[in-house]
C-alpha cells in the first residue's frame, strides 16, 4: 500500500490494518507521546499516543532518517541479544 492510500484511510481502518499486517519495532518518547514504530510490507508507520490517555492520536507514515535514528540509537545488539 502506498503512502497516499494509505493517509485516506480511517485511524480505525490504519490501526486494524497495523495490527494485522504490521510488525512491531520499536518505541521512542517525543515530547507529550510515546510514539512506536511499525514496518508495513517495507514502509515505517508510527503510532502516536498522549502520555497519560490510552488512545491513538494519529498514525502516519515517515521515511524522514532523522526520525529513524532516534529508533535506531535504542537499539544495543549485544544487550539485547544478551552476548
């Protein structure tokens, strides 16, 4: 699916279509959200959610490296592998 499909989606339809198809990767803290990160048939789609309320305020596409980095610095192969 395309980014531009994608985006005319419902959140509900986007969060469906994530927890069906999507693969987890991982989390990162942006100011007031905790924002997770997904790979969907090779596109990076994060969900965004307010600290303290148990709901999805968007969910979008990204391909920015920048934002990829933030991901990727949390990442400790040998910590979490325990070599």
């Amino acid at each position: 699916m395309n980014q531009k499909t994608f985006n005319k989606l419902s959140l509900n339809a986007k969060r469906a279509l994530l927890q069906n198809e999507g693969i987890f990767l991982a989390t990162r803290q942006y100011r007031a959200h905790i924002v997770h990160l997904y790979d969907l048939n090779g596109s990076y789609i994060e969900v965004w959610n307010r600290i303290g309320y148990n709901c999805i305020e968007w969910i979008e596409f990204t391909n920015n490296k920048e934002t990829i980095g933030t991901y990727l610095k949390k990442i400790n192969i040998e910590e979490d592998l325990n070599i």
